[in-house]
C-alpha cells in the first residue's frame, strides 16, 4: 500500500532497508539481470509504469534503450533528497533564524503533518480585478463624499499605513513620556540609542526613534486599545481618516488625508515651514494607500483616476531590491522596464538626490537609477540578476511598472502599450517614485520584501515620507522654503 515510489521517511522502509537503500546494496540482485541480458551496468533507470503512462512520443524512446544498474543522472543526482530539502547550510541557518528557538518542534510539525495548500483568487481575469478593485474603492468614495471632498484635487500616495500619517499628525510627539517609559521597561537596546540622542553622540532624528518606539507600545502595552483610540481621535481632528479595506478582496488600506485640516504646528519639523492661513485655504486631498504589488496596483490606481475629479500628483513610495546600494539608501530612478507590459517608461522624477539626502543619516540617496518591475518575488537566481544588471538596472521591486501604466491612461486617450519605449515628460501630473533599499539580493540570496526594517533602517522610510510630503505643500504652494521647480502644466 502507498506511493510507487519512496523517498525521505517512507515507514514501509525498515531500518535494515534504509541501510541497504543507503549503500546501494539493494541493487546488487540486478546484476542477474544483467548476466541475462536484460540489464545493462550503465544505462536509463526503470521509471514507474504510471509515470510512463504519460511520457509523450519522444520521451517513450527511451524504452529503446536496455535500462542499467546505475546512470549519470543517478551519479550526479545521488543526494537528490538533501538536494530537494534545501540541504545548504546557509537555507537551514536562515530558516533557523526564521523559526527562533522552537524551531526543532516546528520541523518536526512539519514532518508530521500533510500538506495543505489553500489559495484565494482574488481575481482571475481582467474583469475580476476590475471588479475587485471597484470594490476596493466604494468605501473610500463614500468617505470622500461624506467629507464633502468628491470634486476636490486628489495627490495618490502609494506607500505604507503608518510613515506618512506620524509626520503630520503629531500623535508621537503627544505621547512621547508613554512611549519613552514603555520602552524603558521593554526593549534596553531602543532606550541606549535615546540616551545616545539625548547625549548628542547621535545625529539621528528623535522624531524617527518616537515614531519607530510609538508602534510597540501601542501594540504591546496592556492599555493598548485605549491608547489607539486615543491616537484615532488625534489623528480624525487633523483630519487624518482611516479606511480598512473590504474583507475578501484587495487587501490594501487607504488613508484620506485633508489639508486644510492640518495643523502646522504638529508637523514633523524637518517638513519646513508652512504657510497656516495658505493651507488652510486647500481643497485638496491626500489618498494614501498600502502598496499593491503587481497588476493591483494598475488596477487601483486606474479606479482611483477613473473615480475622482482630478490628479494632481502620484507619489510611489516603497521598499525594492538593491544592485548596487546598501540596506537603508533611498534610490530614485528615472527608467522603469516593466516585466508586465514590457514598456520601458523614461520619467522625469520630481524627486531626485537633494530631495531626500537632507534627511537621511544613515544611508545615503542614489539618483539617476533605472528600476525594473518584475513578476514575482523570488531573486535567488543569479543569472536572472545578472541579466538585469548587465543592463545597467540597479532596483528591483513590485508595483512602479503597472503604476505607470495606468498613469499612462491617465493622461493618454488610449490603453497602455506594449513593449514600447514611452517618455513620461512633460506630464499634466506630477510624478514622483521613491525606493527604499530593504535587500540586497545580488550580493546574499534573499526574496524581495522579506527582511522588515530595523529601527535605523526606518530613517529611510521616513526621509522619503518627509520628501512627498514636502512635495505635496510645494505643489500646493504652501511650503515656505521650498525649491524653485518648473510648474505642472495646468
């Protein structure tokens, strides 16, 4: 009874069995066969009849052949198993680091238990995204409409649920006596880089250690619900709203973020000076959203354009593979290729070195670089890698290439193209992408997005937040200091 074949800890094999398998003994009884003639010593190894029940017309050639005792395959495939189970030293350590200190009872679980794979398809054809993405967007249009905002000026923000919210809300600051005592109590290591601020042996931002402290305690302080209230109610007042996306569909969370509902004086300081009276007299609105990754975010960002009265700027914000550059540098293309579509989009990216570099400590900011979207997240294949780099391509990431196809729908009268050179200059929005670098695949084998980011790794998560909301108040003409740029075409 069982499988025709066996491999690993099959229990019909015996502990004598599994020796014999292990030395090869159990194939001596062949060498009759080959005494007959029915064997040869080298040659193709016997298949299961089911398994060649399926062969096509030129794999059945191989019954031609006499099979044989042994064959190169079998030579160069004699640890198949250890092969198969990712039997390198680096995988076993990474997965040990993974699975922490219980991680021999989790192997043997997994030993233990039998697969079981569930998938949840969000949408299997074009009109399942579309219809999905519909969706997505009804519970954010009847918040625009009951903030009175359904004809108001829209800047999208694809980026993460928490940075660009802390350095305009001032909800960090408001507690920062809660937030240093709970982290005296929890995590020493978080307090000696405070004591290393308040001593001045550190250039870092306080702000950044508030905001990076503020997410432990309210997510781990026994009070914690009272204290997300709290922080809810703030952030409502400068109107700053929360919207969870629909349970079984695209599962992005959305921000509307009101200008004119700002306080200046809340701010985060490396944001600048604002103008009170000229921000309160806004109309428009920040759509925040947790990056999609692949074709959702084409999807969205083309609902999103499809729904509002007017873009006037998107801002692409997120985490990618770096080629050339460290964990914790901001990148800043001006080429995307996209796997998708296979369009090549040349970007005039209102943000480049200086946009970002003034509030980085510990990394550094790289402009001029050219990104590729890909398909998928796993980058251990070198030669993939090396195929993009040869090309000149230094990030790697997720979502930028189907952004730019929909903002290519945007402001053009027909579908997104294929395979095509496109220029994105001169646009009648302003477009803006920034990279964070969270792996480094080329030099240590990872998978795009796996690493999360330590607190110094955070000072690039919030460098690029201050940078696009730096640009949102420029465009607006709110931002005291801001640079002379050339005007978006009206």
């Amino acid at each position: 009874m069982g499988p025709g074949v066996t491999i690993g800890d099959d229990p019909r094999v015996t502990p004598l069995g599994s020796m014999l398998r292990r030395t090869k003994l159990d194939e001596l009884p062949q060498l009759l066969n080959v005494v007959r003639g029915e064997m040869s010593l080298v040659g193709p190894r016997p298949e299961d009849p089911r398994f060649v029940g399926l062969y096509s017309p030129d794999q059945r050639r191989v019954l031609e052949v006499r099979p044989g005792m042994t064959s190169p395959a079998s030579v160069a495939f004699r640890d198949e198993q250890a092969r198969l189970a990712g039997a390198s030293e680096d995988d076993w350590e990474r997965l040990r680091q993974a699975w922490g200190p219980d991680f021999e009872g989790m192997l043997a679980e997994v030993r233990a238990r039998s697969c079981q794979l569930w998938i949840r398809l969000v949408g299997g054809s074009q009109v399942g995204f579309a219809r999905n993405a519909r969706r997505w967007w009804q519970p954010i249009q009847a918040a625009l409409d009951q903030l009175g905002l359904e004809e108001s000026p829209i800047y999208f923000v694809s980026s993460n649920v928490h940075s660009l919210v802390n350095v305009v809300s001032g909800v960090a600051r408001d507690m920062e006596s809660q937030i240093v005592d709970f982290a005296r109590g929890n995590d020493p290591e978080l307090v000696e880089e405070l004591q290393k601020l308040d001593e001045g042996r550190s250039s870092a931002s306080r702000e950044n250690w508030l905001y990076y402290a503020a997410r432990a305690l309210f997510d781990g302080h026994p009070d914690s619900a009272r204290l997300r209230a709290e922080r809810s109610e703030v952030e409502q007042s400068v109107g700053i709203h929360h919207l969870a996306p629909p349970e079984g569909g695209v599962d992005s969370a959305a921000q509307v973020v009101r200008l004119n509902r700002l306080d200046t004086g809340r701010l985060d300081p490396r944001i600048g000076a604002v103008d009170p009276d000229a921000l309160a007299a806004s109309s428009a609105y920040i759509l925040n959203v947790d990056y999609p990754l692949g074709l959702g975010a084409y999807h969205l960002l083309r609902q999103v354009a499809e729904s509002v009265h007017w873009v006037d700027g998107v801002y692409l914000m997120g985490k990618a593979a770096t080629l050339n550059a460290q964990v914790g540098d901001v990148m800043l293309p001006n080429v995307v290729y996209n796997e998708h579509s296979g369009n090549t989009y040349w970007l005039d990216n209102c943000f480049d070195a200086g946009s970002v570099q003034p509030y980085l400590e510990f990394g550094s900011a790289l402009d001029h670089q050219r990104a590729v979207t890909v398909r998928g997240t796993f980058l251990q294949n070198r030669d993939y890698l090396d195929f993009y780099y040869q090309g000149r391509y230094t990030v790697v990431e997720m979502e930028v290439g189907p952004y730019l196809d929909a903002c290519y729908e945007i402001i053009q009268p027909s579908r997104y193209p294929l395979n095509e050179n496109v220029s994105m200059t001169q646009l009648t929005l302003d477009l803006g992408i920034i990279h964070y670098a969270s792996d480094t695949p080329y030099t240590q084998a990872r998978t795009l997005g796996a690493r999360g980011l330590s607190y110094r790794g955070m000072d690039a998560t919030y460098a690029s937040s201050v940078a696009v909301m730096r640009r949102v108040l420029e465009q607006e003409g709110v931002l005291a200091d801001a640079e002379a740029r050339p005007a978006v075409p009206a």
